[in-house]
C-alpha cells in the first residue's frame, strides 16, 4: 500500500491538533477565553468551598472533605495570584525597554 506524504503529513496534523498559524487577534482571544476558564475554574472551587462549609455546618458533609476542598481552594487563588505577579514583572520589564 503506497501513501501520499502530504495528506500523511496533514492527517497527522489534524490528530494532533496542530492549526494554521492565528492571526494575533485569535491568539489574543484564544488567551482571554483561557484566562477567563482559569479564573472561572478558581471561582467554582472558593463557591465549592463555601457550599460544603454549610453543608458542614448542618452536618451533612464530614470535615476531611471540607478541609481538603478548602486547601484546594487555596493553592489554586495562590497560583493564581502567584501568575499575576509573574505577567505583572514581564509588564513592567517590557516598559522598561528602551526601543
């Protein structure tokens, strides 16, 4: 069985996943829409974290799992917060730049 290369070459492409390289306004957007699920995600867990306090609180739910939800909850704002600071620093640096 012979095969082409190039449609080879682009089946593979498209099972990885590989794109056309975006216009930068695609790459901007695909980067918000990637924050905005990140912070989203960080959000769920502190509103997870408050439902299964008061769960708790009226004994439903046993304490290992609101403790554990809780540090979840933590290291995720700490990463966040930890990134923030991270994209702050480049900001700064790039303004710093003398062109």
């Amino acid at each position: 069985m012979i095969v082409n290369p190039i449609s080879s070459v682009s089946l593979l492409n498209q099972v990885q996943g590989v794109q056309t390289k975006a216009t930068p306004a695609e790459a901007t957007e695909s980067f918000a829409s990637f924050l905005k699920g990140a912070l989203d995600s960080v959000a769920a867990q502190e509103q997870n974290v408050h439902s299964l306090n008061d769960k708790f609180l009226v004994g439903e739910v046993d304490e290992n799992k609101v403790m554990i939800a809780a540090t979840q909850a933590e290291l995720s704002l700490n990463l966040t917060a930890q990134v923030r600071n991270k994209v702050i620093e480049a900001y700064q640096e790039i303004m710093r730049m003398q062109v």
